[in-house]
C-alpha cells in the first residue's frame, strides 16, 4: 500500500510540473533532433483509422464492467504482449523511469520525449498489434479505452496515459499540450461489481501498466 501510495504521489507530482505546465513547443525546440526517429508515429492516425469499429461508445449510467468487456481487455493487452515479445522489457524500464521519478519540472520534458524516441518503432508495432486485436475482437477504441480506465480504477492504480503521436503532431505546430493524461485512481473506486470482477486480473494489469501508460 505505501508502494502504491508513494507511485501515485510520483504521478501526481508529474502532472503538476509536467502535464499541467504545458511544454510542447519547448519540447519540440528542444528536441528537434530526435524528430526523424519520430517520424514513423505519422501511420498512427491511419491505424487507429483502420479499426473497423468505429461507433461512438456511450457508457452506461452504471459504470459498470461486464466479464465480457474485461475478458476483451486482457486479451487485447496479451496480444500487444506477444508482439512485442523482448522488446517489451523497453516500455517497462521506461515506465520504470516514469514512475520512480520522485520529482518533475518543466525542463524535465524534453528529456522524457528524447528518452522515448528510441521506443517510436516499437510503440508502432504494439499500435498494430492493438488494433488487430481490436478488430478480431470488434470493439472500438472508444470502448477500449473505458474498459481499461475503468478496469485501473478499479485496481486502485494510477497510471500518466501518453499518446506519443499527438505529443509529436501537437509540437511541431507550436501547440501546446500536456505530456499525457492522468488515469486510473489512487485507491479503488468505481462500481464494487467492478472491483470484484477485476479482483482475479489485478496481476496481469499491474503487469501491462507500461502498455497503458503508453496508451496501449
């Protein structure tokens, strides 16, 4: 419990000196050199484009996790796993990095974004792989997406979802944008039906956080 209090402070630091302050032009002018190792990120669009499913999700009132759903997520994440095969020990050491870090400021982004430059291929790849299984499992992104927050919320863990494409896109046009999103929760909360279903899953989503903190 101390661990996972003391990694949700890590985030919540973060964000306040990373995603609340705003640094993707900076970044960008910071930078600049590593964009060519970011240039495959431009299929990204186009990926997400091909998954077939592409109704608008609609949450139900009741937030609540059906075994169909989260059984589509596991397997989602697995398939993203056994793309990746060795090289997802990268994402783990750099999310390693992320959530150890006990303190975060403004000049501390660029850094991040260089860091994970060496990981756009991969990143790719795992896109790929996500959206295939997307497809074989006919679920949007959309859905996707509220069954893993939901799933971590339920977890009780945190997690600084990044979209490395956006980040890019957003900083070569001198927008600025946070570095990513909080998500999950510090601390279970959601429907206690979600809580319970998600119960037997804990390990294998604390073992995909790397996954989901790159937006996979």
């Amino acid at each position: 419990m101390i661990k996972k209090i003391a990694i949700g402070c890590g985030l919540a630091l973060l964000l306040t000196g990373i995603v609340a302050g705003g640094l993707a032009y900076y970044a960008y002018r910071q930078v600049s050199a590593t964009f060519t190792q970011f240039a495959v990120l431009a299929e990204a669009p186009d990926l997400e484009k091909s998954v077939r499913n592409q109704d608008a999700f609609v949450p139900p009132a009741s937030e609540e996790l059906s075994d169909a759903q989260i059984e589509k997520l596991v397997t989602i994440q697995a398939e993203v796993r056994k793309r990746l095969g060795e090289r997802m020990a990268a994402f783990e050491t750099q999310y390693k990095t992320l959530i150890d870090k006990k303190e975060a400021s403004f000049s501390d982004g660029p850094k991040i974004l260089q860091a994970y430059a060496d990981l756009a291929s991969t990143w790719i790849d795992a896109k790929r792989a996500q959206v295939d299984a997307l497809n074989t499992a006919n679920l949007s992104l959309d859905e996707y997406r509220w069954i893993r927050d939901q799933a971590y919320r339920a977890l009780g863990q945190p997690f600084v979802d990044m979209d490395l494409s956006k980040i890019m896109e957003n900083a070569k046009s001198g927008v600025q944008s946070g570095i990513g999103e909080l998500h999950g929760s510090l601390g279970p909360q959601g429907p206690a039906a979600n809580q319970e279903r998600i119960a037997k899953f804990k390990k294998l989503l604390q073992d995909n956080l790397a996954l989901a903190s790159f937006g996979l």
